[in-house]
C-alpha cells in the first residue's frame, strides 16, 4: 500500500485515498496538515469548462447569477476569470 501522505500530496482527493486505504477523511486530513506536506493539485477541467462557458454568457450579455445558475459555475469562479481576461479570443 502506498502512503496515504504522499497519495494525498500527489493530488488524490482525500476521498479517493479514503477508500484505498481504509481510513476516515478526517484522519487523513489531520494527519496531511501536521505532515508539513503540499497538494499538487490537479486542474479540475469540467470545472474550467463550465466557468469559461458561463463567462462567454457573461460576455454576452446574461447577468452573473443567470450565467451561475446556468452552466453549474460559481459567481466567484466567473467573476475571477473575468478580472483575469478569460473568455477572450478562447474556442
């Protein structure tokens, strides 16, 4: 079995490494936090999709909480990637 530590710092959700090793999420996230270790996480791309998606809706004229409601995006996730300049000249 492989370390629950260094599963959980290779960017396995607490979850997934739950159900491999047996033990409770709360354990493991004690224990990460005390390691001292860092998350490599991994980009969550349906998240990526839905927030560019409500941001071309944004774009185009739909209010943020439409677009929100819409596309399962959060209004902070679109509101970020619009101050950072996504949406534009992206297909």
């Amino acid at each position: 079995m492989s370390d629950p530590m260094q599963m959980l710092a290779d960017g396995m959700t607490y979850r997934d490494v739950s159900k491999a090793t047996g033990r409770s999420t709360s354990w493991l996230h004690t224990k990460f936090q005390a390691s001292g270790l860092k998350r490599n996480k991994r980009p969550n791309k349906s998240m990526k999709a839905k927030t560019l998606k409500a941001v071309r809706l944004v774009q185009g004229g739909m209010n943020y909480r439409d677009a929100a409601a819409e596309t399962g995006a959060s209004l902070s996730s679109i509101s970020r990637a619009i101050h950072a300049g996504h949406g534009k000249d992206e297909t």
